[in-house]
C-alpha cells in the first residue's frame, strides 16, 4: 500500500519561512507520478503542483513566496515557504498522483503567528 509522508510543518512568525517535505513509501510512485503537489486546509485547497514533465503551477496567493520543487535523489516533492503570512496557517497536504489516482498523505501543520 502506498503511503506519503509530510514533514517539516511547525509555528512560525509572519515574515518567517519553513520547507515542507513529502516522501512516498517507495521511489516508484514518484518515478510513475503523472504530477505531485502540496494542497491546504479542509477543502484542499491548491497550493503548488508540478508535473512529471516538470510543469508548475502555483495559487495566485502564494506566487513569487511559494516554491515547488523535486528531488530525485532522496525521492521527495519539496515546498519551501517565504515570507509566510497568518493566512498561510493551514494543515498542508502531499499528494502524488499516479494513473489518475491521489494518494495522500496526513498532513502537516503550519502555524504563522502575527
């Protein structure tokens, strides 16, 4: 059974900055994702997706602080955050999709304080 893993969540103050990681139980969901992507909050709400041929998309909300990347040597879909604002606060979710289908993870939290 595949399974995802965030890490990285934690509190910080507005202006601060963390790096999300996410790492899936095994290399061959990455290696056969179609696209992966870090979403917020209940609804899931997009934050920053990239395919596997390496196209990005972010929220409008998050452009130009929000940074999607991969890494292929340790097998993980990295989202660092600057200049994070209390709006930001939000359980952050992982996900790769592989032929079609989301495998998710639990979540992590981000707390920004004023």
């Amino acid at each position: 059974q595949v399974q995802v893993v965030e890490s990285g969540g934690g509190r910080v103050q507005a202006g601060g900055s963390l790096r999300l990681s996410c790492v899936p139980s095994s290399p061959m969901v990455m290696a056969n994702a179609m696209a992966m992507g870090w979403y917020r909050g209940k609804q899931r709400e997009l934050v920053a997706t990239i395919t596997a041929g390496g196209i990005i998309n972010y929220a409008d909300s998050v452009k130009g602080r929000f940074t999607i990347s991969r890494d292929t040597t340790n097998y993980s879909v990295d989202l660092h955050m600057n200049s994070l604002k209390p709006e930001d606060t939000a359980v952050y979710y992982c996900n790769f999709v592989v032929a079609h289908y989301p495998y998710w993870g639990q979540g992590t939290q981000v707390t920004v304080s004023s």
